[in-house]
C-alpha cells in the first residue's frame, strides 16, 4: 500500500466498480409490466380520446403534481424541451437576456438561444451552482429571467436567488435535470421558482430513457408551454383555452415513455436517502484530509448525494489526483478537462462562443430587437474554470456500501499521501 496503483503498487481495489446509473439501474419488472399493459391497451399516443382519463401520460403529470406541490405539470420528451417550454412559459423571447450559470449542460444555454433570447453567462460558486453575488451583478435592463440550474444534485441557494429575482422582476426557472427529487430548506427543487424542468434521460435520478417535465403554479405559464409543447394543441379539445394562440412544436411524451417512468418517483426516496446518507459519510470521512478542500454545502440537505467532488490546488494535481484514484481502482474524472470538449463547461459551448445559428447567421445576438451587447470568451467566467479546472468528481449512486467507502477514502488518502 506503500506504493501508487499508477506507479505499479498494488491498487486499492480490483473488483470493478459499481454502475454509474441511478434510477437506470432500477428497471425491472415492474416497467416491464408497465409497458406491457399499454401494449396491451393499444393506446400509445396520448391523446387518443378513447381511454383519455386513463392516459400514461397524464397519470405522469399527476404523479408529478403531487410529488412537487405545483398545481399544473407538462410531461414533454426531453429536460431541453422542457426548458424551452418554461422558457416560453415565462415570456422570454427575442430581445430578452437570461442569466445562465457557466457550469450547466449545454442545453440551458441552447434553449435560450432557441427562443431567440441572448444567453448570459455568469459564474458559479464552490457549490457547483450559481453565485448569487455575481448574479446580481449580470442583471441589465434587458435581463428576463434566471436560470438556476441545481448541478450534480445540488441545490442552488434558492433564497438569495429569489429574492434577487423580486428585487428586478425576474422569473426564475429551475433547471432540476440532474437534481430530481432534491430539496432546498424542505421544498421540492422545481417548485420554488416561476416554473421548474426536469429531464428522465438515461443518466439522471429516474429515467424514460428520454423524457422530461415541466412544473409550475400558473395557470397561464402552464397553458403556454402546453401549447409550445404541442402546436395541433390537443390538450385544448378537452381543457379550455385561456390564452391567444401562437405557433408550437411536438414535444409530446408517448404512453410507453410514460408508463415506463410511471411508479418510479415512488422509488425515489429510498435511492436518495441511500445516496444522501453515503454523501454524508464521504464527507464526514474526507473534510480532514490535507490538501483538498470540500465546498461547506457539500454533505448537506442542498445535496442529493449523486456525485462525489472535491478540490486540489491546481489544474496539474487535479489530473493526477484524478488519474492515480483512477488507477487504485474508483473511477474518477476531471470536472473540466480541456482536452475533452465536455459539454457541461462553457468554453466548449461552440454555437456561443462563435455567436453561430443553424442559418450562417448571428441570431439573437444579431437581432435588431436586442439592444444590448454580450461577448463570450474563455475568459468570461474565469473563476468557474479555474474551480472546475481543479475539480476531481467520483460519481456516486445508491448502490455504494460501506466496503466501497472505505475504498473511495483509502484511494483519497493515499493519493493524497503520495502525490499532493
Ligand atoms: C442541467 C441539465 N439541463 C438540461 C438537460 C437536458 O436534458 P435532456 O438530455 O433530457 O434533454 C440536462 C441533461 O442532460 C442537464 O444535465
């Protein structure tokens, strides 16, 4: 144990590590039975009028309502077309900035760009997520709306984002891709701002495969995105139309996707006590090791728990520390490598960084209805790079027991020894 796995000492751990997946690694036959039915039914797109009040679909929606507190849920097909969606709930169009954190997947800032509205990059805070003081400090008089988006299963500071967003009447709408199921201060993420989104794809808490929701309070946002969500407008032959029509796309989710995901935010709790609780423990375990440093919220309730990070000194140690815990035996990543292309930095974020739309063109930062002036660079957020540049991730799920802690700390420990 005296000598690093890298430098041809004896690694920490040979069994193979333990799947990455969360709500993935759950399916079974339970969904098997789930899709069975509606094959059985027939009845695979949602909108059939025949059987309408039994619909996958809407029990989804239900589901949702209830396990967020918000009045009205839209299921959609992905989290980008549920940020589009609430984007275009919320009013934002051409003209517009919203205020998105540096750090996000590479969705956030298209959606917006996708509505015609200028993206504006702001950096984020040891938590992984938005720094409030630099928020306030993008605000122009063109700023619409805020995106708070809670990474890797932490909470954005809610409050302070709130009440920031009362201060200049900004809506708020939280991106809970990768938070599903999390909390801030006893309320559910996606019900605390104007309109919250969530994505079921492969890698997130539970999953459809692809698929995504959209939550909210307001009647008049919820039939909004309705309409976006779908331009032949079905939901309106059954539900009355309180608002002008304007054109939409089809984002709608179909019965098998529905039914799939149907039953899963039951599991929930138990996966992400299980995650929050091993979070808890690494942390507890780690805080007192020299030389890497965990940000205060970590292990806390703004944790979901589904991703280990902690911080080296520099950019150097951070690819060695990430590469010798690789080598021990626990999987571990760089949270931002320039050699990748990772599409959760901003850097990487091409169409931005060019200021490029799908026509050759520079729409919406072109637009003669945009009065204001944005510039992207590497250098635009330097404090996120620098954070993300030292950032080591081990990604963690509801499958770690204690054996795999202890794995985790003694490959921690012993790089730490060795190398840092
Ligand atoms: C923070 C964030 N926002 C939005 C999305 C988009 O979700 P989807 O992949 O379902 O379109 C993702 C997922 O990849 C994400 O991580």
């Amino acid at each position: 144990m005296d000598k690093l796995a890298i430098q041809g000492g004896v690694p920490v751990r040979t069994k193979p590590w333990v799947s990455k997946f969360i709500g993935g690694e759950e399916l079974g036959q339970e969904e098997k039975e789930r899709l069975l039915r509606v094959l059985d039914k027939k009845r695979v797109f949602r909108y059939v009028p025949e059987g309408l009040e039994d619909s996958e679909v809407g029990q989804l929606e239900e589901e949702y309502r209830r396990f967020t507190g918000a009045k009205y849920a839209l299921a959609v097909n992905s989290g980008t077309s549920a940020l589009i969606c609430a984007l275009i709930a919320a009013g934002v169009g051409p003209g517009d900035e919203v205020i998105i954190p540096a750090y996000t997947w590479v969705a956030t800032a298209g959606a917006v760009a996708l509505v015609n509205a200028v993206p504006v990059l702001c950096e984020i805070d040891d938590s992984l997520t938005i720094d409030p003081q630099d928020l306030e400090s993008k605000i122009t008089p063109l700023t619409k709306a805020i995106i708070a988006v809670h990474m890797r299963g932490i909470s954005c500071d809610m409050d302070r984002i709130m009440s920031i967003a009362r201060k200049y009447n900004l809506k708020v709408i939280e991106d809970a891709a990768q938070a599903n199921g999390g909390k801030y201060k006893g309320q559910m993420l996606g019900s605390i701002g104007d309109v919250g989104c969530f994505s079921l794809q492969q890698s997130k808490v539970i999953t459809t495969g692809e698929g995504g929701m959209v939550v909210t309070d307001s009647e008049t946002m919820w039939q909004r995105a309705v309409l976006y969500h779908d331009g032949a407008m079905y939901q309106f032959r059954f539900t009355e139309r309180k608002i002008p029509a304007f054109p939409g796309q089809n984002y709608r989710l179909t019965e098998l996707q529905a039914a799939l995901s149907l039953g899963q935010i039951g599991k929930m709790p138990a996966m992400l006590n299980k995650t929050q609780a091993v979070k808890k423990r690494l942390v507890e375990l780690l805080r007192s090791v020299p030389k890497i440093e965990l940000s205060p919220v970590f292990g806390t309730e703004r944790d979901l728990g589904i991703s280990l990070v902690f911080y080296v000194e520099n950019s150097t140690q951070a690819r060695e520390t990430a590469e010798a815990i690789t080598a021990e035996g626990i999987p571990a990543q760089l949270v931002y490598d320039p050699e990748a292309n990772d599409q959760h930095v901003y850097v990487n974020w091409e169409f931005l960084m060019n200021k490029q739309d799908p026509w050759g063109g520079s729409y919406p930062w072109s637009s003669p209805l945009y009065k204001g002036e944005v510039h992207y660079s590497t250098e635009s957020c330097p404090r996120t790079l620098d954070l993300l540049g030292r950032a080591v991730q081990i990604r963690l799920n509801h499958l770690i027991e204690e054996e795999d802690i202890q794995d985790i700390v003694k490959a921690v420990h012993k790089v730490v020894h060795y190398l840092l």
